[in-house]
C-alpha cells in the first residue's frame, strides 16, 4: 500500500457552531478542513462513515479538542493508518482518548466495510461503535493534545 503523505491532510471537523476551538486552532496553523455542522444526534457518526466509504485517510477532530502546532502534519505521516492522539478526559485530568482527534485509513483493514451502523448511531455512542469495529488497538502518538471540557456547557447539546 502506497500513502501519499506528502499531500494536505484530509482533516473534518464535527461540531455545533463554526467557531469551535478545533475550527481556531486549524485556522490559526492555515490548515484546510471540512467543518460539519451536528444538526442532529446523527450528524456525527453518519459523517464519519461518509469518509469511511471514501476510502480516503482522514483526520477527525473533535469541536473541543486542540491540536498543538504541528500535531495535524505529525499524525498524517504515520503509516499505520489507525492513529490517536490522548488528551483529558472528563475533570479527572487521566489521559485517555477516543475519537477527540483520531487518524482512519480505511485501506488498512483492505476493502472491509466497517463503518457499518455508524451513520445510525448517536453521537454520544459513537465512539463504542467505531472502536467496536477497529482493530486492533490504535497507535498512539505523543504529546497529548488539549481538551476543552467545560466548553461542553456552552452549547446545546443534540438530545
């Protein structure tokens, strides 16, 4: 298998409004996305099985994940195709991660449809599914990136 790192990454944004801390921190670096606004519980996860069903690699970021510099352009390099990057989880300060900011290249797993039921899942289940379908175990990458939790009270969250 053949990746061209050398060309832009692919990097989607799913979020509730346009001005989102990922949307900053993509546009502070000049870094093209395609921003999703969620208007609706599934908005999510039928995005992400849109981008499954591409075939392409694909970055996802969280609204209220941040990226350091540099971090969209490190993970793109990677080769293995399943990548993560930590980040806070919750209040508890404990480095976890799910799909804050998650690499795919749907190449890897060599044609398989995955992504199945992704699209009628909500988005707050979302992560179990993907990772239900995933395997093995992402690599992943260091330093952690920021996750903007409180953030999550100023939106409306979809019911």
């Amino acid at each position: 298998m053949i990746i061209d790192i050398e060309r832009p990454p692919k990097i989607v944004v799913v979020a509730q409004v346009e001005l989102c801390p990922a949307a900053v921190a993509l546009h502070s670096e000049c870094l093209d996305f395609e921003l999703v606004i969620a208007d609706n519980d599934y908005t999510y996860g039928r995005t992400l099985k849109r981008l499954w069903e591409e075939g392409e690699r694909f970055i996802n970021i969280e609204h209220d994940i941040v990226p350091w510099p540099g971090a969209c352009e490190h993970i793109w390099q990677c080769t293995l195709g399943h990548c993560v990057y930590p980040y806070p989880i919750g209040y508890s300060g404990k480095l976890g991660g799910s799909l804050g900011m998650i690499m795919l290249d749907p190449n890897v797993w060599q044609g398989k449809n995955l992504a199945e039921g992704w699209d009628e899942t909500k988005w707050n289940y979302l992560d179990a599914a993907v990772y239900g379908s995933l395997k093995p175990k992402p690599h992943r990458h260091m330093p952690p990136v920021a996750h903007l939790t409180p953030l999550k009270k100023l939106y409306d969250q979809p019911s």
